[in-house]
C-alpha cells in the first residue's frame, strides 16, 4: 500500500497520530497535518518510577473501539472497518472460543499469528488469548517455511495452528513426502483453517492422516461466525453456526449453481444457495456505517445446507473476488470502471477474473482490432498506471501478461442484459488462464 494511500485513510478515520518504526523515517513525508512519532529504542528509554496507571475512558458497547481496513481495495482504496466494543467483547466471549476447541492436557493453547499485527485476525486472537490465559508464537511471515513451523513446535511448543487455505494446501503437499512434518501436523491438537476452501483432495486426505482439521469462516466485518466441531471433522467443509451468534440464512434470489465459479460448482449438490445475514441486534453486525441493508448486513458469501444445520462455503455473489498469495479480496468492479474511463476511446468493454488465483488477469474488447495486440496492452497499462499504484499488489496489473484481448462482442454474456459472464470467461479460456497462471507462481 503506497504512503499516499496510508495518509488518505488516516485523514479519512480522523487519525490524529501515525506511529512508526524508525526503518520507514526516510519513506515519511510529514507535514504539519498529520503528527508523526517514531517508535524509540526500549534501551534509549529512562527509568520511571512506578507510577498509578491512570483510569480508562468511560465507553458505550455501541462506541467505536478500533478501526480496521479491508483487504481489497473499492477505487484504489481500502473500505474502512469501524469495530465497536460489543463487537470485541462478543468475539472474544463467544467467537474466538469456538474456534480454538481443544484444550490439550489442560496446558496453555499455543497459536500462531495468522498475518501481521494489524491484521483483524491476529490482533482478535491476541485480545481473546491474552486474558484468557494462552500464547501467541509469532511468526516470520504468513507462509513460513516448514522449517520455521518445526522450530515453533518443538522450541516453542505450538500445539495449534491457524492457517489460511492456500498455505495449509501447501504444506499438506509437502507433507505427501516428508514424514517429519506429517507427524508434527498429526501431533497438533488443532489445525484451523479459513479465508478459502480446501482442495478436495486435501481435505479427503486430512482426514486419512487423522490430522485434525477445522474450518473457519469469518469476514473482516464480521468475525467468526461458522466452525467445523473438532469432534465431527468428517463434516469438513462444512461448518455449523456458532452458539450465541444471531446469524439468518436467506435464500438467494435470481442465482443458481450453475453460475458458481468453477469449484464451488463442483462441490455443491444443487441444493438452494443462501446469503449470510445478519440483523442489526446481532453482537458481532458491522457498524452501522458499513452495512449494506438498513436492518442489518450481508456478507456477500454464498452457502448451501449439505445437511441439517451444516453449511458450505459456495463463493460470492457480488463483484469481489479473492485473489493473490493470501487470497485477499479484490474490487473488480473498480478496476474494470478505472479501466472503461481511461480508454474510453481503445476500449469497449472489459472483465477482470483470477478467482482463488495468483494474480488478476484483464479481459478487454477493443473498439478497434490491433494487431499484434502489445501495443493496445501497454497502452492500457500507461494509462491506468496512477490508479494501479493505489491497490494492494494481489489486486494490480503490472504485466502485459495480465491483459487479454479478445474480438468485439466474443465474451460470453447473459442473455438479458448482456452482462459479461465472470465464471464463463474463466471457463472458456481455462487454457489461456493457465498458461498465464504459470508465469506468475
């Protein structure tokens, strides 16, 4: 995320301070608008005599309590997330504890940091594990070498893990030929997984191993709201709502299955799809700011009922997608709006895909066929530069490779509205994406 981008925010939340470690000084543009304060040294800091902690503020449940931001970008910035001190008391008293489900030998739980410390999920689990008692072990990264997660284990003495899909996939893959990290993974008393769905291949042979796996799901609005019970992991995927949480399952107008993006298709059993709702006395509903209906909020997520009171993850259904090495969200929409008013005149209309993906890949139909098409291709990345710069990475078009131009008129589409088909594009130019995809792992 580029300076610019962080100082908009800040402004835009009413920040009064940036804090900083020393490393970025020489990235700082600091102005009289924004106070800036560097993180000193803990052995250039005097000695204080102990001194009573003063009282803390007087606050509302309803007060805002911390404010976090998406993972995707909406026009080049990051939406925002205001958390109120209902919303950290309940995932702390209700949510986090469902999560974690094992308690091995009455010792301590031992977890991992799932990203960084801004990140909603770590910065949760460290409120809930704090008071009640247990550890964090912090990582080097997000997807740490199996060597990292050997140290943390018999060093430090991790006994649960919380991984993001794509990750836990590889190190499953890994553990295929390495017996050493097979029996560390058997040994945790608990292996949390979220943010996509596992392989199927994966989860089937999880469970084979006795390695014992759960999945997750929760959003940055939201928090946790579904779990797989430690003791029903042959449910996997499958989850079941957690208790004390007031969520709805509503049936989803106007979309089958048969729109679903490509592995949600396959997994579901064409049963109805549903959207997430949560009503606005729910503990854990967005701030009022951020919902998007007057009554409460929808998470945008899809699921089907695979058997009573058990629910799958089948994908989404707005213009988001997850995308990159973490899969983070994406904005397509505002990418491909960005992309219709800079080359209005070059362009006719245009889809961006990369669903579950390394990176995002830019299908466009030119007003006029050029060939070879490079030029078209850099003439779009030059002037949809300044707009680029503004995303997270998982979200850019850097590359002429991530750009695909196709005859007028030749992407598929609805039949009543002409709408560009997002699963469709993916389907029919499968080959292409592939060839693509291999250039960018």
């Amino acid at each position: 995320m580029s300076i610019q981008v962080i100082r908009d925010l800040l402004f835009k939340t009413g920040g009064k301070a940036l804090i900083f470690e020393p490393d970025f000084s020489g990235r700082l543009v600091v102005d009289g608008a924004l106070s800036s304060l560097a993180i000193p040294e803990f052995n250039s800091l005097s000695a204080y005599e102990s001194a009573p902690i003063p009282p803390l503020p007087d606050v509302e449940l309803t007060d805002i309590a911390l404010i976090y931001h998406t993972s995707g970008t909406t026009s080049g910035v990051p939406k925002p997330v205001p958390e109120t001190h209902r919303w950290l008391k309940s995932q702390a008293q209700v949510q986090w504890p469902q999560v974690f489900q094992c308690f091995p030998d009455g010792q301590p739980l031992l977890v991992n940091n799932i990203g960084s410390f801004a990140n909603v999920g770590t910065s949760t689990t460290i409120n809930y594990l704090s008071w009640s008692g247990h550890c964090v072990v912090q990582t080097s990264k997000p997807d740490f070498e199996v060597d990292e997660l050997l140290a943390m284990v018999n060093d430090e003495g991790l006994n649960v893990l919380f991984l993001y899909a794509p990750w836990f996939s590889k190190l499953l893959d890994i553990a295929r030929t390495n017996e050493v990290l097979l029996s560390t993974l058997k040994s945790m008393s608990q292996i949390n997984y979220t943010g996509a769905a596992l392989n199927p291949d994966d989860e089937i042979w999880a469970m084979e191993q006795g390695i014992p796996v759960t999945n997750c799901y929760a959003t940055t609005e939201t928090a946790g709201c579904l779990v797989t019970p430690l003791v029903e992991r042959d449910l996997l995927p499958g989850m079941r709502v957690m208790k004390g949480i007031n969520i709805k399952f509503i049936p989803t107008k106007g979309l089958d299955t048969a729109q679903l993006d490509g592995d949600a298709q396959q997994r579901s059993q064409g049963g109805q799809l549903f959207d997430l709702f949560l009503p606005a006395e729910a503990d854990n509903c967005p701030h009022p700011s951020i919902r998007n209906r007057p009554d409460g909020h929808i998470t945008g997520d899809l699921f089907e009922e695979v058997k009573p009171g058990v629910y799958c993850f089948r994908g989404r259904n707005d213009d988001w997608i997850r995308t990159g090495e973490q899969i983070c969200f994406c904005d397509t929409k505002s990418i491909e709006d960005n992309v219709l008013v800079t080359c209005a005149d070059i362009v006719q209309n245009c889809i961006v895909v990369g669903h579950y993906k390394p990176v995002v890949v830019l299908f466009v139909e030119p007003i006029q066929a050029i060939t070879p098409d490079i030029s078209l291709r850099d003439e779009i990345l030059k002037r949809t530069h300044a707009f680029n710069s503004r995303l997270f990475d998982h979200e850019q078009i850097n590359s002429t490779l991530q750009i695909v131009c196709v005859p007028s008129g030749s992407l598929p589409r609805t039949s009543e509205k002409g709408n560009i088909r997002r699963k469709a594009v993916e389907d029919e130019y499968d080959a292409v994406l592939k060839e693509i995809y291999s250039n960018f792992k």
